[in-house]
C-alpha cells in the first residue's frame, strides 16, 4: 500500500501519470489513502450536453393517417340476393383462468405460405453477435445502429459510446442522469404550456473505460432479449471485450464487467474528491465520487478474486487501476448524498440482473405479471432494481415491501424508485373481460340493445356504407391506410348484423369484405409481404422496390407493426365471428401478423418476442431500425391499444384463450401507464407542471416529450391521433374525467380550437371522441343537418359512428 506521501505528490502533479499507482490487496486497504482532490481546474467541466430541438423524421413521410381522398358515393345500391347465408354467431368465450399467458408460442411453424422469403433487409445487423430473430424496437437498438453515437435509455440512466469525445477524450462507455432542473423547455420556456422539454444528452458524468481501449475499437451486441442486452467494448484487433455490460431495463448500478483489461474510470464532469470507503461486503471496494457539477456518485468494485481494487486520480476527468482487473465494477447516483439512500446501495453491491423473464396470469377479470431477473451475485447480496410509478401503483405487497428510499428522475416518466428484490409482481384487477365489438362504456358495459329508431338508422347508413367499393378503397399502396379501410367496413357490418338486425345487407356486406380481405390473405397486394430472416420478421416489400425508408410509414423498417397489423387483424375478429368457416383457410396469415409483432414465447424461432410492446414500460414504441438521438418514440396511443384490442378478440373469436388473456392484460397495463405518462389530467405528477395543460403527450421518445406529430401541429392532429379509431376499448384506456378536461381546454364553443371550426375527418373523429362523454351530442350531430359525409376519414364510417353513439345511450 503506497503512502498518504503520494496524494500530495499527485495533487501538486495533477496531471503526472508517470506517478507510481495505488495498489490494495483487500478493498480496505484503500482506507489508508485517505481522500484524493486536485486543484480546481481552470477550464469548465462538462456539465452541459446536448439537446435534439428538432424532430427526426427518418422513417416518418409528412402524411396524415388516413387517406385524404373524399371517397365517392357508391354508385348503386349494395345487392343483398344470392349472397351466402351467414352462419350461427358463435357464442364468444367467457373470460379463462390461464396459469401463465406467456408459457406457448401461437406457433413454431413457418409464417403463412403465401408470404415469401428472402435473406437480406435494407439494415444490417451491425456488430451483433450469435442472435437469431432480434429485437428490433427496443431500447438498445441504437447500439447497433448507425453511426453507434446516440445513447440508450434504461430508467433512470442512459449509456452511450463515447468514441474520444469531449472533455475526457475517452473510448469508453459514459453515463448519464439528468434531473429535471436540466431540462430545457421551448420553444418559449415560459410558456404554460410548453410546446417541448427535452433531457441533455452527452453529459458524460462517468465513463467506464480501459486503457486497452481507443482508436479502432469496436462496440459489439449480444444476447439481445425483449429486457436486456449485453454491449460489448473490443479493442482494436481483439477478438474478445476488455469490458462487457449487462444493460436490463430499470437497473438500480450501471455495471461493468472487466475481462483483465486495465480500468479507467473517466468523467468530462471533473472529479472532485474521491473518498475511499469501508467495504460493506466480503470482497467488494467502495468509493464516493463527488464530481464538479457537486452530485455524489458511489462506486464499487468487485474482483473475482477477492482482492480490493485501488483507485488513483491522474488528473481531474480520470482514474486509473494500477493494472489489470477482472471482476465487476458499480456505479449508481446518490441523489443528495443521503445515508438511507447509501445504505440501501450499500446491502446490493456485488449483485446485478443480467436478463428478466415475464410471466403472467388471469383469473377472470384480475390478472398478474412477474419480472423475474437472472441474478448475478457472487457475495449474495440482494437485488435492486428501478420501478417507475405505473409499477409502484401496482405491486403486490410482497414487492412493495422491498421499496427503498432511492429515487431518481427518470427523462419522460418521472420518478424511478429503488425496489430490493429478485422479481416483482404487478396486479391489474379490473381488465376489461366484458369489451368486445358492441359499444362499451364504464356506465353502461357494452352493449348491443338499441332504439327502433337508430337500429333504422344504422341500417339505413350500413347500405350506404357497404354499397362503396371496398377493393378500391383497400388496395392501395400501403398496408397501414390499407388495414384501415378493411376495419372500417368490418366495424360496420358488424353494426347492421349486431345492432341492427339486418341480416341480409350484413351477409352482402360480408361477402364483400371477404373478397376485399382476400387480396391480402392471398399477398397480391401492390406490395406483398415478405418474411426476411436477416432480422426475423414479417414486412411490407415496399421499401425494398422503392429504395425508400419511409414508404409506408416505414414499415419495411419496421416502424409502427403494431399500427398497422391491428386493423388486419380486428377486421379478422369480426369476419371470423360472423362466418366461423372462413376461420381454417386464414387463421394462419393473421396469425403470422400477431406473432411479427407480440409473440409470446422465445420458442418461436422466427420472430424476436413482444417486438412492439414493452412490459417495462407499460406500453409500445413505434420506432423501428432507424437510430435517433432521443431514443424509441410513440405518437399514438389509440392505436397502440388497438393492436391490443385485437389481439384480445381475435384470441377470443378463435379459441385462444392465452392471447385473449394476453390481450385483456396488455389493455390494463396500457391504461395504466397512459394515464401516468400520455394522457394527462390535471392531477398528473409525472409530467412537468408547465407541460401537463396540453393534456396529451404528442410524441413521447425516451429522452423528450414533444406535442406534435410527425404530419403536423394542429390541434386536433396532435389530440386526434391519440384517439383514432374510437372503438369499444377506447372508454377504457381514455376514461371520462380525461376527455373532459381535453375537450374543454381545446374543443368546446369558445375554446382555442372549437370542433366545428375543424374541418375534413378530423371533425368526425373529435364527434366520434366525445360521445365517450356526451353520446347525446354526438348522435345528434350525426342525424342533423349540418352532417357531411366529409367528414368522416377513410378509416371511418357513419353506421359505425351511429352505432357507437346509440350503444352509449345517445339515441334516447
């Protein structure tokens, strides 16, 4: 062990690396050390990042989601003479208990054989290693991505490569925490409210880093799951990492693994001093941190051969070890340098995830999920992971009980808590079993008992609706406005045979709807679907004929699956319901669709797990294989629990009792974490105070909130597109206290935006919202004079819109 001789040397040297370094046999023995500074430096440190103020819109073309043609009136009257007789309704089953909701795959055969094959995508797969299907919207993928240069997001911290940036010109990985007196808020930051506020990123508070570590490096991937994966930093000319990174999701350190390389611990923040620490466990060495910006990091190291690691500060943006390491090393934010907080680190050093498994349950109309982490822990120490707040709101007591008092501000969903434990369990009491085609509301349940006088009414508009050409309206360029069309016409068939009795237009309607479906089904479409196996997945072929990433809102790269295969698949539910023998011929390509975009089961060996939605987070990410400097993003929540919607009803109408559950929970989920992070009433605490008076998010990315949208600023474009396609879910996820503060802060009479002042089938669609609050009102403006078919957008229907508005009791 070197003298306290030696910090006075360093102190006056600092930047002397010729100095001999410190050494420790057991972590103790750094004690003797005492407190390490340096001068304060005469440049600044890096405490400012960067922000992204402009949205990146790779992928993302400037068009609305709907088709803007107005659609012609049909030129004769739909014919209802030799069609085929509808078959008896089967009765839809009644909400299962299922053991574990996640425990089979839809299938392990290939996807549907009309779909074709081919090897490559227009993305590589840079620098993964030893993956089949793989992840494609997670939170790592900017990893593999790209120039490799933007961070990742794990709540409440974000990693991202350094590559000889900034202040401490180092190779390694950096970390980041932002509070939120960081943020930056425009674009008038006084606004109330603000339009954006967005996170710094590039503040490089700690780096990991090793001095085999530097120009010609690579960043390599692997063992990418639907929670985690592992980064890897190579040096130039290695064949195996000098430091490899578990990276899970809510993880409580950021911990390095060290396979014999030299550690550098780096900051461009500058450090302060260094204290060295008693070990609060056998074999683990314990520092304190304290960088320039005067935030407390604690770090502790782990060797695997018991021995203590010695720390010695070089200069003020390094540390160095005085030789190779192999073991771990832990880092984690000590918000306030509080001793509870420290404690609680203290009890989980030495341990960290490294993957989660998911498991759930129902039981009627109550359903469970478990994350369950694979541990690592070779003193025994016990696990802390990071919940957000739709976690805490729903753990059981069990789980509850390991809650810490660590809190960390999470970049978009507000505080991150400290949770001791190997798994938690989350409880959704209350899914929405009893929602299926007919209009539902929290009031009423659904239902599908109307008025003599609006089942006339839905009749009289489901001939004209199903007297329009549906192949034309369908076959178009593009699967998202093409899926629409076909749910939209199966949504009002399903009205005229349901709600309104007439089973002869409803069989005409039928038959002509399976014939429109049929173009698909049969992937003669003007781009067919194609399976590619360099990624695993199911995509439009658009792209690949037009060389164009954005074609079709990206889907060929993967954007928005989820979107686009719900109408596919809710027009399915209703065409398999009504004709049980059209079930056999095509379940297995609308079951492909499904499985591209929430398998359930690694054991499906041709697409990746839950693709789109995240179990973490409580919701979906839209964004595909295009990086961005702000992480995953989500534009529409509607849509996002429509796929689940789907999912629950086409489990239900083919027997799939496992789907149907994973479908209801999902719901539950969403509902919660919308109500947290998206949809924002008064009483939110997650988002800022001067953000929440927009009511909804806009786009919600990892590291900004941002209320636009890709097509466009309006109001009714930014709320709208958080409501379409009003459907029987949507009284669930948007409950009524929600839609009425929007309503009132943007589209009552005298408000910034009133609806009538709205034009084209954004009109329709803010009327079709608030007959979730005053059915009433909206049934009246459907039936009265100053009604236009204009009105309505392509993915939408006057028989359904009445339907929808005289289930909630608006006809009287």
């Amino acid at each position: 062990m070197k003298s306290l001789s030696l910090l006075t040397a360093l102190q006056a040297a600092c930047l002397t690396q010729a100095l001999p370094l410190l050494e420790a046999q057991t972590p103790n023995d750094i004690l003797a050390v005492g407190v390490q500074s340096l001068p304060s430096p005469s440049e600044a440190p890096g405490t400012i990042g960067t922000i992204h103020v402009a949205l990146e819109t790779a992928g993302h073309p400037h068009l609305q989601p709907f088709p803007t043609q107005i659609i012609p009136s049909p030129s004769s009257t739909i014919s209802v003479a030799g069609n085929k007789t509808i078959a008896q309704v089967r009765p839809l089953i009644a909400a299962a208990t299922v053991s574990n909701i996640f425990a089979s795959p839809i299938s392990t055969n290939t996807p549907a054989s009309v779909i074709g094959s081919r090897p490559d995508h227009p993305v590589e797969k840079l620098g993964i290693t030893n993956q089949g299907p793989t992840e494609t919207n997670k939170f790592y993928a900017n990893f593999f991505l790209g120039s490799q240069s933007n961070a990742v997001w794990t709540h409440p911290y974000s990693l991202l490569w350094s590559q000889g940036g900034r202040n401490a010109f180092s190779y390694g990985l950096s970390i980041t925490h932002d509070d939120a007196y960081q943020r930056a808020y425009g674009p008038n930051a006084t606004a109330d409210p603000v339009e954006f506020y967005i996170n710094p990123i590039r503040i490089q508070s700690l780096i990991f880093s090793a001095g085999e570590l530097g120009p010609g490096m690579s960043l390599t991937t692997d063992t990418l799951t639907e929670f985690s994966a592992n980064a890897n930093l190579v040096p130039s000319g290695a064949t195996t990492a000098a430091i490899t990174f578990p990276m899970v999701q809510g993880m409580g350190f950021v911990t390095a693994i060290y396979n014999g390389a030299t550690p550098f611990i780096d900051t461009s923040v500058f450090f302060n001093t260094i204290t060295p620490l008693a070990s609060p466990a056998a074999g683990v060495t314990k520092y304190k941190l304290l960088l320039d910006d005067g935030n407390t990091w604690l770090l502790y190291a782990t060797a695997n051969n018991g021995s203590g690691l010695a720390l010695t500060l070089l200069n003020t943006t390094r540390l160095e070890a005085p030789g190779p390491f192999a073991g771990i090393i832990q880092v984690a934010k000590n918000p306030g340098d509080v001793a509870a907080q420290e404690a609680s680190y203290d009890s989980s050093a030495g341990a960290y995830a490294t993957t989660a498994a998911l498991s759930a349950s129902v039981d009627g109309a109550s359903g469970s999920y478990t994350l369950s982490w694979t541990k690592v822990a070779g003193n025994g120490a016990s696990l802390m992971m990071m919940a957000l707040p739709h976690h805490i709101q729903s753990m059981d007591s069990t789980t509850s009980a390991g809650q810490t008092a660590i809190q960390l501000q999470t970049t978009t969903k507000g505080l991150a808590t400290g949770i001791i434990g190997d798994s938690w369990t989350m409880v959704e009491p209350s899914m929405p079993i009893d929602i299926g085609f007919a209009p539902w509301n929290a009031q009423t349940d659904s239902t599908n008992t109307i008025p003599a006088a609006a089942m006339t009414a839905i009749d009289n508009a489901g001939i004209s609706d199903l007297s329009q050409d549906m192949n034309a309206q369908s076959n178009l360029n593009s699967m998202y406005y093409s899926g629409k069309a076909l749910a939209k016409f199966a949504a009002a068939i399903y009205a005229v045979h349901d709600l309104a009795g007439d089973v002869s237009v409803a069989q005409a309607g039928l038959t002509k709807l399976e014939e429109a479906y049929e173009l698909f089904a049969n992937n003669t479409q003007i781009y067919p679907l194609v399976y590619e196996s360099q990624w695993g997945g199911v995509v439009s072929s658009a792209s690949y004929v037009t060389g164009n990433s954005g074609d079709d809102f990206g889907n060929t790269y993967y954007n928005d699956h989820h979107f686009h295969w719900s109408y596919f698949v809710y027009a399915a539910s209703i065409i398999a319901y009504l004709d049980p023998a059209w079930l056999p011929a095509h379940q297995d390509w609308v079951n492909t669709l499904v499985r591209d975009a929430s398998n359930p089961s690694a054991d499906d060996p041709y697409f990746p797990v839950s693709r789109s939605f995240d179990w973490y987070h409580g919701h979906s990410w839209a964004k595909g294989l295009f990086e961005s400097g702000d992480g995953k993003d989500q534009e529409s929540t509607s849509e996002d629990a429509l796929f689940s919607y789907a999912i629950k009803n086409w489990g239900k109408t083919i027997g799939d009792t496992a789907m149907e559950a994973r479908g209801n929970l999902m719901l539950a989920v969403q509902k919660r974490s919308f109500q947290n992070y998206f949809l924002l009433e008064s009483t939110n605490i997650n988002q800022p105070g001067n953000f929440i008076r927009n009511k909804n998010t806009g786009i919600l990315f990892e590291n900004k909130v941002d209320h636009t949208t890709y097509f466009g600023a309006n109001d009714e474009y930014i709320q709208g597109i958080h409501m379409i396609p009003i459907n029987p879910s949507s009284g669930y996820i948007r409950n009524q206290n929600f839609v009425t503060e929007e309503w009132n802060t943007y589209f009552c009479d005298g408000c910034v935006d009133p609806v009538n002042n709205v034009t084209g089938g954004w009109r329709g669609i803010l009327y079709s919202n608030l007959a979730l609050i005053d059915a009433a009102r909206t049934w009246d403006w459907l039936t009265g004079s100053g009604f236009d078919p204009q009105y309505l957008d392509d993915g939408a229907s006057l028989t359904w819109y009445l339907a929808l508005a005289a289930g909630m009791g608006g006809a009287g």
